[in-house]
C-alpha cells in the first residue's frame, strides 16, 4: 500500500514495482535452476508468475487510468509479455550459450532490458493520453 501514497512519478513507481515482480521471477528463476532444471523452463516459468504479479499492481499503483478495461488491458498486457518471454529466451540462449556467461547473470542483464522495454510498450500502447 505504500506504492499508492508515493507522491513520485510514474517512472519511479513503475521501477518500484517492477522490483516486486522482478524479485518474485528470479527468486522462481533460481530455485529451479539450482534444483537442476533447463534454464529455460525456469525462465518461463519465473518469467509467468512475475508477469502476472506485474500486470495487477501496474494496473494498480502506475497506469491507473489505462485506455482499456482491465480484462482487455490484462490479455494485451500478456500478448505483449509473450513477446518479450520470447525476446528473453533468445537472449538467455544467446549469453548463456554463446557468450557462456552465468545463467543468473545473464537472467539479470534479460531483466533489466525486458523492464525498459516493457515500460515503453506500456507508455506507447496502454495509458491514456
């Protein structure tokens, strides 16, 4: 609740969340792949919880007055996030295989390109103007 009484902009808000999300994904992320599972299912799988924990409390602390109803804003939201899972996946298969950097680094290098460009799809597409 703290989130709604943060008199800071959009962009701060937003990066306050996208932590929440963030931690939630790689914590999921990491287990997995600690337990000895393929990088990529624990990729989806983090990726998928953390989206779907980003899209309510966006909606909620930081675009509140999207151009769309929640359940339209929810299955774009998702389209667009399965557009950037994918990007994802071909940079984790990129660092990870080619350039062989750690699977946890190169799943927080992912992050932090998916949370820019995922901002910015948010600005373009769904707040209201």
């Amino acid at each position: 609740l703290w989130l709604k009484r943060l008199i800071y902009s959009a962009p701060l808000r937003y990066f306050a969340v996208a932590v929440s999300g963030f931690a939630v994904d790689f914590l999921i992320y990491a287990a997995i792949v600690a337990s000895g599972q393929s990088i990529y299912w624990a990729n989806a799988a983090g990726f998928c919880v953390g989206a779907a924990l980003n899209v309510v409390l966006i909606r909620h602390f930081v675009f509140i007055n999207s151009r769309y109803s929640l359940s339209k804003d929810i299955l774009l939201t998702m389209a667009a996030n399965g557009i950037m899972l994918l990007f994802g996946m071909l940079m984790l298969w990129l660092l990870v295989e080619h350039y062989l950097i750690s699977p946890y680094w190169a799943k927080l290098i992912i992050s932090g390109i998916t949370f820019v460009l995922n901002y910015f799809t948010r600005i373009i597409f769904f707040r209201r103007e």
